[in-house]
C-alpha cells in the first residue's frame, strides 16, 4: 500500500448519505453507490469506471457542497492516478 497525502473520502456515514443516495443512482452510478452495503476494491478497468463515476458526481455537485465534497472526490482521484500506475494498482475505498 502507498501511502498519500490525504486518504478522505468522507465520514462513515456519507456511505448512504452520499456515495449511496438516490441522487447517485440516478446518475447511473454503480461502484459508489454499492459503499453503502460494502467497501469498494477497484483494480484494473473498473479504475477508469470509478474515475468516470467521480468525474460525474463532481459535475453535479450542488453550490453548497463544491467545497467540502470535490476535496474528497478529488482524493479519490488522486488515488486513482497513483493506483494506475502499477499493472496490479487498486483503490480501497472503505
């Protein structure tokens, strides 16, 4: 595991709440919304379906949430360009 200057991806609770709310299903999100019933190890082509899907929600963020949220998301991203560079790269999101 490297490690990374930030590793947030948001409190517990922001599992159902965010990752996994209906706002994220209706954007045709799979893999965040599924952290609401279980931690997500992305790897291989499903790197680049978590990039899509963060790229995604980042687009829809509401005004109020553009601050605290696309830090968070951002992290994720970083991790994701981080894990991409490795044959056996992954994203732990749990």
């Amino acid at each position: 595991m490297l490690p990374l200057p930030s590793d947030l991806a948001g409190l517990e609770s922001t599992r159902n709440s965010f990752y996994g709310a209906e706002r994220s299903k209706k954007l045709g999100l799979k893999l965040l919304p599924s952290l609401a019933d279980h931690d997500i190890y992305a790897s291989g082509p499903d790197l680049e379906v978590l990039r899509n899907e963060v790229l995604l929600l980042l687009s829809h963020l509401e005004p109020n949430e553009t601050e605290y949220w696309s830090y968070r998301l951002r992290n994720i991203l970083h991790a994701i360009d981080v894990a991409s560079a490795y044959d056996d790269g992954e994203v732990n999101i749990g």
